[in-house]
C-alpha cells in the first residue's frame, strides 16, 4: 500500500534523501544540479527553507515503510494557478502507481485552494515523465518555460484544468 505523507519543515532529512536520489538518478529530469545541493549547498536550513516556501504543499510516498517519491505543489503569481514541482518516482518503485497518486494529491491540494489550473514544466527529451503527466490528466501548451543550460532549448509547459 502506498501512503501520501506531507512534510513540514521538520521533515528535512526525508526530502533531503529523497532529493539528493533524485538528482543522482534522473540529473536531466531537473533544472537543479546535484552538485548544487552538495557542499555548501547542503545545509539543513536550506532544507528547511526548502520545505517552507510559503503556501507550499510538500508530499513524499512511503511504500513498504519506505520513501519513495516526493512532489509539491507551490502557489504561482496567478491565483488560479498552482504548479507541480520537484516530483520524482525511485525506479523500483516506477509502475505501481505512485506517480498518478503524487500528481492527484497535488491536484487535490491545488483545487482545495481554489486554483483552476495545476501547471508543470518537464524537460523537452524527458518521454517517461511526459508520458505520466498525459495519463494524469495534462496537456502540452503553447507557453515556453526556462532556457536550459544549452542555451537553446527551452522547458516544456503542461497544464491541467482542476
């Protein structure tokens, strides 16, 4: 059975885990760097900080007792609109719906704060993810996201109605 856990910021040694994972396995799924969050960047109150963006809702799976995915929905500029960010699936736990149940838990925190809209940015070359994201109720948009580090590419936005 998988259980949905939402973190405070107390929780920063299961997000940091969860994260530093993320960006050793799947470094192109992200705009952040692993390398960023190692070093001097990895402080418990840049964790902390992280977890505490205001108005965020931050989520880790626990399958088995253990964590294996995390996402969170932060507020944007327009009301109507959350987005999705930070979501990642460990392989092994890939194809057993902990993907759609992160996506739905943010979908529901998103429409109980009276958004219309839950917005993602997914890098161009990541299919798996685009796949999820499809299955899960979003479309790919007109709207262009960041640049990326090649200087010529830029994120893909998808949106989906609440």
């Amino acid at each position: 059975m998988i259980e949905i856990r939402v973190l405070t910021a107390d929780d920063w040694p299961v997000w940091r885990e969860l994260r530093l994972a993320a960006l050793a396995e799947a470094p192109a799924a992200f705009g952040s760097r692993l390398a960023d969050w190692q070093g001097d960047g990895d402080r418990e109150q840049r964790w902390r900080d992280r977890l505490g963006i205001p108005g965020s809702h931050n989520l880790v799976a626990v399958l088995d007792r253990r964590p294996v995915g995390m996402s969170s929905g932060v507020p944007t500029a327009d009301p109507l609109t959350m987005e999705l960010i930070s979501m990642w699936v460990h392989p092994e736990a890939r194809g057993r719906k902990v993907g759609h149940l992160l996506v739905d838990t943010v979908a529901r925190w998103a429409r109980e704060s009276g958004a219309d809209w839950l917005r993602l940015t997914v890098m161009p070359d990541n299919a798996p993810a685009k796949a999820l994201y499809r299955r899960a109720g979003f479309r790919m948009t007109d709207q262009t996201g960041d640049l990326l580090a090649d200087g010529v590419r830029r994120e893909q936005v998808m949106l989906r109605p609440l």
